[in-house]
C-alpha cells in the first residue's frame, strides 16, 4: 500500500506565513511484505481488518481418512464437526496427529514400554511413536469444502507437509492411529465476549482449541477452556465374573471380568465413557493389540498415557473390586487401588507421561480406566459410575498481545464416587501453547492444566476392621503440560489426588497423580505456516483528529488517534508580520 503524506498549510486573518508540516502516516494494517520475506514464507489470508466478538465453538474439525506422505499437498477428510464453517482460500489450518504409538501387549510386567520395570505401563519409543506431530498450514483450494480433498501448502518439500500423517483402525499389533485437521479462525483483533470451548473428541476429531489473533486478544474476564474435552475414560460396566487368573495385565472385553482399560496416544479401548453414557466402540480386536487375533482392552495394564483398568482379586465372581488407573500427559497418573477383602495390588497402572512433550509436540490429557464393578452402585447405574474420566484437551494460541485478565483451562475431569465397588480413575491435564509477539507480555492470563482427581469408593462406610469394607479406589489423573512466550499471572499443571475408601478416608493402594511440565516457547519453535503477526504489520493508526495549539511559541499540532493517543507532535512556526510605527 503505497505511503501517504498529509501536508497541512495554517494561516491567520493576521498574517501568519506559511508552514508545511509533514506528517508521515503509516495505512492501517498493511499487509506488506511479510517480516520473513524469503521463499519458504507461507501466510494465510486476513479476512478483514475488524475486530471480532469471539464466544462458544469457533473451530471446525475434520478426521483425515487417508495417510499423508511429508511433503503431501492434499488430504483426505471425512465429516466435518463442530463450528459449521467450511474451509475457505487462504485459511489458516492446524493438521495434527492425536494418536499415534505402539506397545508391548505381553500380559506381564513388561506391557506397555517393554520394560518390566515400569510394572505394566508406557509405550513403546520407536516409528510408530508419532502422536502429537502437528503443524500449521494454508489452505488452497479453489472452491470452500466442507468434506473430500483439501489442497494445502505448507513449510514442507515442495510446499507441502513437513511431517506424514497416519489414520488406521486397530489391528491385532496395533492400536487405532488418528490425525485431524482443524480450521483456526485468524483475525485482527478478537474481543471474548463469553467463553470459548471445542467439541469434546469423539475418537476421530475435535478436543481443540486453536485460535490466531495478529493484534490484541482481549479477555475480557472469560475462559478459553477445553477441560475434559481430550481422551475419554474407560468405560464402566457391571460384570459377573469369568474364570481367568487376578495377575492380567490385559484381558478381551468378552470375558465378564476386570475394568476396562482408558484411551489415549496408544489406541482406544472397545467400551468408553463418552460425556457420561457408554460407548460401544465394537472396535476391530477390542480396541487394543493382545496375542491370538483376539486384542485385549480390558485388566490393570496402562497402555502409552491411558490408566489400565482394575484388575478384579477374585475374577471368577467380579467381586473384589480393585480402582481404576489415572491418565497421564505431563506427569503420570495414579494408581488404582486394591482389591476388596483380598487386599491385593491389582488396580489399574498409571498412564505414562509423555516423554516427547515440546512446543512443537503436544497431546491430549490421558483417559482413567474403569474399576471393577459387579454391584454397579453409583450414578448413573448398571456400573457406568466406576468409568475412568476424560482428559483434559488441547489449545494452541497465537497473539500480539493480550489485554485484560482471563483464563485458559485443560484439566483433566474427575472420577465419581461409588458405594460397594471400585471408582475409576482421573484424567490427565491436557496442554497448552500460548505464544505472543516479539516481548509483549502475558500478565492477566491465568493458566490451568492440572489433572482431575477420583472418586471415593463407599465414602459412608465405617471401615469395620483391616481390610473391612474398603474397596479400590480409583488413581489420580497426571499433572498437563504448558508452554508460553513469557510468563502468565499464574500457571498450575498440579497433580490429580487419588480416591479414597470408607469413613477413614484411606488411600487403599491408590496414589495420586504426578506434576506436570511447563516451559518457555517461541515462535520459532512452532512449524509450519507463519503467524498472524509475523505476516502483518499490526501498525494500526486510526487518524481522529489534528489540532493546532497557538498558546505555544512556536505553534505545536497534535495527531491523535484511536482511543485519544497522541501519534505525532509537530513543530509550526508562527510568524506575526509587524505594523508600522505611526
């Protein structure tokens, strides 16, 4: 945009000589050359130079339904969920990959990392460990689509994705692997005029937060939260009993016996609580990986970051009642607490935290497993109160700056308590990225990632002795994850705190969850498509008035501008010409 000069000429009826003042005004919002000018620059398209009213679902989300090679510029998407805005020309997307790692299903210690020290938890680190890649993109399709092919351009070979992305169902070696793409609504400036949230995931898509503002974010007192919305706990059900040994780590969920396992970057459990009701995923080889063809998402086992499910102390009954595990992200999750009268350590294991965690690799809270159930107390009935709950999701933020005092919110959920059974286990806190432009600060911003606490298993219940009436609580969910450009007001990623059982409030063998991370980012730490701020110029100027003050000597002219900010002083030399002496 080309520049403008204004030149103001002053008179006065008494003869006041001419002065040109110049006055170099920059356009409003330019968008000029991007700061990063080189060839690789990829920059969405500012739809207008307004500032926007944000409130509710702002996202829309599409599972990818093909694999995508690096450097792939098109992409295979299914149905679009949540905000109904379809994908546009020059729109700023986020691609992805939820789930994504493998593990040992050998049902013993060494389930989970293959490392029979961790006791029946982790994942495996090896080339199926890509959950979490993500990276920033711009569409290029010619027409809007709300479902089919996308053609993108990234920071990829060839202008294409940096990274592959991998969708899969479950097979007999292998959990089910899932990417998305998210459209990020990109504008100038964004009042929240009520509180943000995602659509919870549902397995394929959604669990996100992502929103770009080049400008000012002004919060208005309001909340950005995603708390609950990530992997979803395992689902509770009232079970009579199946003859199999109490040391499974992983058992089929054909066998009426144990708790189930949650979901998380390993895979998906068949039977999960989803928002309070039970899902029955009818999963190919039940969800997760176990040997014969057959699977195994059921029993104390955690795979990658979910809590394993409780392992029943009598399994022929169902009746002993151990707690379900918690979900892990930033810190790992709780354990499970024991079984009933038989006092044994079979509750679910901890979910893992993950390892891999950086600005440019985050996932979702990990779900709680389920505790064994065959009176199927609580609320709601039929042992769907003895669910594992839901992790927190995600959120991802790119701002010039922030202006009032709000919150960002990803805690994992809570657990319930339950009368003569055991209570499932915590979600883990999810994560968070918030980055701002160049120092501008992020005090008023309060941060929240911190893993949910369990329920309590017969809280009413005087103990009557040791074991007595306790039964297994659930683990407490893992601290989040958070990584901002400077630091926030506040930032919690606290751990989750485990169940406890009877009158006397013991833990019972379960633990709480452990801390979370946080840490400092920068832009460049985040791949993929620029920044709002990095390819526009935020100089914004809005010209309200010019005055000339002549109480001074020499004369001064005031340009104010928006909100009555002073922009340019100038100097005006006022000259009287002199009467003659009579």
């Amino acid at each position: 945009m080309p520049t403008q000069f204004t030149f103001i000429r002053f008179y006065t009826h008494i003869g006041i000589r001419l002065i040109i003042v110049f006055l170099l005004v920059s356009s409003f919002l330019c968008p000029a050359a991007p700061a990063r000018a080189q060839a690789s620059t990829v920059c969405f398209t500012l739809p207008d130079r307004a500032s926007h009213n944000v409130v509710g679902q702002v996202n829309s989300y599409w599972p990818g339904t093909a694999n995508a090679a690096a450097g792939a510029t098109t992409l295979a998407l299914g149905v679009r969920r949540g905000a109904a805005v379809d994908i546009a020309y020059g729109d700023l997307l986020l691609v992805i990959q939820m789930q994504g790692a493998a593990i040992n299903y050998e049902n013993d210690t060494p389930y989970g990392s293959g490392d029979a020290a961790n006791l029946g938890s982790g994942y495996l680190n090896n080339a199926s460990l890509i959950a979490g890649q993500y990276e920033y993109v711009v569409a290029r399709n010619a027409t809007p689509i709300s479902t089919g092919s996308l053609t993108i351009e990234g920071k990829g070979t060839g202008g294409g994705l940096m990274n592959a992305y991998t969708n899969s169902n479950s097979t007999n070696t292998q959990g089910q692997i899932r990417f998305q793409v998210i459209r990020v609504p990109a504008y100038l400036n964004v009042n929240l005029t009520g509180n943000v949230t995602a659509a919870a995931w549902d397995g394929t898509s959604g669990g996100i937060v992502a929103l770009e503002v080049v400008n000012i974010l002004t919060l208005g007192g309001n909340t950005l939260n995603v708390d609950g919305a990530g992997f979803r706990g395992g689902g509770g059900r009232q079970l009579s009993g199946y003859n199999s040994p109490d040391t499974d780590y992983r058992t089929r969920s054909t066998r009426n016996a144990n708790g189930s396992k949650g979901e998380g970057i390993a895979g998906s459990p068949r039977y999960i609580n989803f928002n309070g009701a039970l899902l029955d995923t009818a999963a190919p080889y039940d969800g997760y990986p176990g040997t014969n063809n057959v699977g195994g998402s059921y029993a104390r086992g955690a795979p990658g970051n979910a809590g394993g499910g409780g392992t029943d102390g009598n399994p022929t009954a169902n009746d002993q009642n151990s707690g379900g595990g918690g979900g892990g992200n930033g810190g790992t999750g709780g354990l499970g607490g024991n079984s009933w009268s038989s006092n044994q350590a079979v509750g679910g294991r901890n979910g893992a935290a993950f390892a891999e965690r950086s600005a440019s690799r985050l996932v979702m809270g990990g779900g709680g497993g389920a505790g064994t159930t065959n009176n199927g107390t609580g609320t709601p009935g039929a042992g769907l109160a003895s669910s594992g709950s839901t992790g927190g999701g995600l959120l991802f933020l790119r701002i010039g700056g922030i202006s009032g005092t709000g919150t960002i919110t990803s805690n994992g959920a809570n657990s319930l308590d339950v009368e003569r059974d055991g209570t499932g286990g915590a979600g883990a806190g999810g994560s968070v990225l918030v980055i701002a432009n160049g120092t501008a600060t992020l005090t008023g911003l309060t941060i929240n990632a911190r893993g949910g606490t369990a329920g309590n298993a017969w809280p009413s219940q005087a103990p009557g002795g040791d074991p007595g009436e306790r039964h297994g609580p659930g683990g407490g969910g893992g601290g989040g994850v958070v990584y901002t450009s400077s630091a926030p007001t506040s930032v919690s990623v606290n751990f989750g705190l485990n169940g406890t059982t009877t009158t006397a409030g013991d833990a019972y063998g379960s633990t709480s969850g452990a801390v979370g991370v946080t840490g400092t980012a920068a832009i460049a730490d985040i791949p993929g498509a620029e920044a709002g701020f990095e390819c526009y110029t935020p100089t914004t100027v809005g010209l309200t008035s010019l005055t000339a003050s002549p109480a001074l000597q020499p004369g001064w002219l005031f340009v104010t501008g928006a909100a009555g900010v002073v922009l340019a002083v100038a100097g005006v030399g006022l000259f009287r010409r002199k009467r003659n002496a009579h």
